[in-house]
C-alpha cells in the first residue's frame, strides 16, 4: 500500500455502531458522524422530548 493510501479504522467496511442519546447535546455531537461516515447506526433514546424532538427534525429512526 502506497504511503498516500488511507484504509480506514474498519479496513473500508461498514460497521454497526449502536448510539444510546441521553441527552439533547448528544444529537448534535453525533450528528454529522451519522450522516457522513456510512456506517450503519442503531439509536436508542430516552424518553424526554427534546431529544426525541431533534432526532425527529433530522429524519433519523430511533427505540425508545
């Protein structure tokens, strides 16, 4: 491998990551994580509306 490759931590695979939002702060640090790394992502959320509120308002599925 040439030195100007990159093979990412996971060799180029997807990989499941499950996420558990506890707070509204953790929609927005994993936000753009969710949506550029292709990975596949399991979210799990507690039950308070704001987090549930921004979790909807960016499209993203979620278990309560």
């Amino acid at each position: 491998m040439a030195k100007s490759e990159s093979v990412g931590f996971c060799g180029g695979e997807k990989v499941k990551i499950l996420i558990d939002i506890n707070h509204p702060k953790h929609v927005h640090i994993f936000r753009n994580f969710i949506l550029r790394s292709g990975h596949v992502f399991t979210l799990i959320a507690r039950k308070r509306p704001m987090v549930q509120e921004l979790l909807d308002h960016y499209g993203f599925s979620y278990d309560v």
